[in-house]
C-alpha cells in the first residue's frame, strides 16, 4: 500500500488540512507518485492495472478524492479541492492515454522484430530431379537440328496401322512387317479402327505432310514399341528421332551433309561417316550410316582409345569390337509412293527421313551397357548423369 492511498482513504480532516493552501503539497505528492508509478507501467497488464488503480470507477484514487476529500469539505475548501482535483485528473488521464500508445507501439515494434525474417539462415534444400540421360541425349540431338532450320514436332504413341504401316509403304502383307512385332490394342469386338503403339517415329512423316505444304523440316523425338524379350540390348519400349526434310530441290548431297553434320557435332569434329545400301519401303534409296568408332578413333584397336575402360584385355575397342566402324541409323530419300498417301506431287517434290535410334546412341557415347537400366529409374544410375 503506497501512501497516497492511505491518505486518499481518509477525509481532510483527518490529514490535518482545513485551508486551501495546504492542498498545493498534497496534490503536489500526489502527482509526484503518480508520475513515478505511470513509468513503471511497461506492458499492457500493468498498464491496465496502473489505469484502474487511479481511474477506477469504485475505488480509484480520483474516485476516493472526490469521496473522501472534495464531497466532504466546506464550501471555501470544495472550490479548491476541485480545482486541484480537476487538473489532476487532465494530467492523470492524458498521461495514462499515452502510456497506452507508448506501449501499445513498442507492442508492435517487438512483435515486428521476433517475426523479421532472417534471410540470411540457410532456408530449406528441396532436392529437385534432374532430367532423365535420355531425355538429355534427346536434348542435345534436338540443339543440334534445331540450329540448323529444323522444328520440333511429337505424335500420338497409339497409332493406326495407317499411319504406323500403310501410307509409309508397307501394305498389309508386306514382309518387313515381321520386322518390328508389334503391340495391337485389345479393342472391343468390332471397334474401327485397330489401334497398335507405333513401333516406330516414321508414323509423325505422313501426319506432318498431312498437315503441312513443303518445304518441311521436323524431327519428331518420342517412345515407339516392339515386341521384344529384354536383355541388354533389347527393351519393348525405346526412343527415337525421326527427321523428315521435304522441298523442291532436295539432293542426296543435302542429305549425306546433313546427316554428316549431325554426327560430327554429336560426337565430334574428327569422325568419319559412311553410308551402306540398306532397305526400307518408306525410302529409295535407303542407307544405313555408320560413324567411324569415336572410342578408338577408327582403328579397331585399344592403342589409340582414351581410356582403359574403352578397351578390352584383348587390345581390340571394346566400343566397335574392332570394327572401327559403329552402325548408327537407317535413314533414305523419301520414297515417292510415300508423296502419293500425302497429296504431294511426287514429280516435284524431294526429301530425305532418318531415324535415330536414341538408347543405342546413348548407350555409345555415356558407356552404358545394359539398356534395362534406362527404365529402371534407379538413382544410383540416375544421379551420375545429374
Ligand atoms: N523407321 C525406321 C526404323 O525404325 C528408321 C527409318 C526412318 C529409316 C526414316 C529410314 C527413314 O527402323
């Protein structure tokens, strides 16, 4: 119990005082311990304590002196009490209000600064995924084309025998369609047409003609499917890269030089390239290119390979199995019967078409051996090609 209380509590009387002039010392006390305890008011709970103790309706100090010393005293005495009281309450009402906004800001202030965000705290490592080798290998045979005039354009991996077979050339009972077993859609009985997953990219030649007047230059990555037992080298689902450039001047020259260029850029400057007679129904005619073995520099032997791991005990490239020479693509100048399914005349037109085998190539130049291991997603395999 401070003291004023005790003297607020009792009537002037009783404090000894009957004249005006002794109240100047008593307010004076008053305010003096008023000030003294307003600043020990540092948070909202003892603000409101503070407030209540003098404001307090029942039994606040300012209640008690109009109680205890104004409402008692003579007329003379009154006057001045009330007056006294009056300043008083100004001050402690003014100065309880910006007691209020002094701590409610440094409320603010601190709540600010415990919630600052510190960006300097290392934050969270989300681990993000890297891209697969093959869609990297798709990427960078796609750089390649691109920069040299062709567009990018994907089809449907369910396709029709139409697109898959016929309008490339390969009626019904054509032999070569033994080549590529192929997956046929379990359809409802009677459902037109048969739908298979294309067992090649050659399908997106004729949707692109289809859609579009020469001259046309496109690649077309995407999956294709055969039916075959896996093992190393095998897999029912692999990648390609088709490429279809289609104008009214093309040559066999614009063909072997830009495939040439490709390959160079592929696997670099010092390759050689070379192109056998091949067969397909959809080219005319067809070749098959190889490039000189990148690993042994062409030779067929360990001596010139640049690292042991290209070489076998035998002292032969393990890469080409001393061929000195690696079969890379089947590729050809479109086969005019093809312009035929198109409306494109035949008489006018050329072009030439590829298709890169993307695992094999993959498999070359990142020395992988099993082919399996590009659909096992695997991280430990995964992460050595971030
Ligand atoms: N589509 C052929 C295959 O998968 C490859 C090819 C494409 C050949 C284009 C010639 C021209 O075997």
């Amino acid at each position: 119990m401070t003291e004023h209380e005790n003297k607020t509590a009792k009537l002037l009387v009783h404090l000894g005082i009957t004249r005006p002039e002794e109240l100047t010392a008593l307010f004076a006390d008053l305010r003096g311990r008023f000030d003294a305890d307003c600043a020990c008011a540092q948070d909202e709970t003892s603000w409101k304590q503070f407030r209540d103790a003098w404001l307090g309706r029942k039994s606040g100090v300012l209640t008690q002196i109009t109680d205890n010393w104004l409402k008692p005293a003579g007329a003379e005495l009154k006057r001045a009490v009330g007056a006294a009281l009056n300043e008083l309450r100004a001050h402690v009402e003014s100065r309880i209000e910006a007691r209020r906004l002094a701590i409610e800001s440094g409320s603010e202030e601190s709540a600010l600064a415990r919630e600052r965000v510190d960006l300097s705290l290392p934050g969270v490592i989300r681990p993000i995924g890297s891209h697969h080798l093959i869609r990297q290998v798709f990427q960078e045979i796609e750089d390649i084309f691109f920069s040299i005039g062709f567009s990018i354009v994907e089809g449907p991996e369910i396709e029709t025998p139409y697109y898959n077979f016929e309008a490339l050339n390969i009626p019904e009972f054509h032999p070569v369609r033994d080549d590529m077993d192929t997956f046929y859609l379990e359809l409802p009985k009677g459902a037109k047409p048969p739908l298979l997953l294309r067992t090649h990219t050659s399908p997106m030649q004729i949707r692109t003609m289809e859609k579009q007047k020469p001259p046309v230059r496109v690649i077309v990555p995407g999956k294709v499917y055969r039916r075959d037992n896996p093992d190393a080298t095998h897999s029912f689902a692999f990648h390609q890269i088709e490429g279809l450039a289609v104008d009214t001047d093309i040559t066999f020259c614009d063909f072997t030089g830009t495939i040439e260029y490709f390959v160079k850029q592929f696997f670099g400057p010092s390759v050689k390239t070379r192109f056998r007679p091949s067969y397909f129904p959809f080219t005319e005619p067809s070749v098959e290119f190889d490039v000189s073995c990148p690993f042994c520099g062409g030779t067929g032997t360990s001596t010139a390979s640049r690292s042991p791991m290209e070489t076998s005990a035998s002292g032969t490239c393990s890469k080409c199995k001393g061929a000195a020479w690696i079969e890379l693509f089947g590729a050809g100048m479109v086969d005019p019967a093809v312009y035929g399914f198109v409306n494109y005349d035949a008489k006018k037109v050329s072009g030439f078409a590829f298709g890169i085998g993307i695992d094999r190539l993959a498999m070359l130049k990142y020395g992988i051996d099993d082919i399996q291991v590009f659909f096992q997603n695997d991280v430990r395999f995964l992460r050595q090609f971030p």
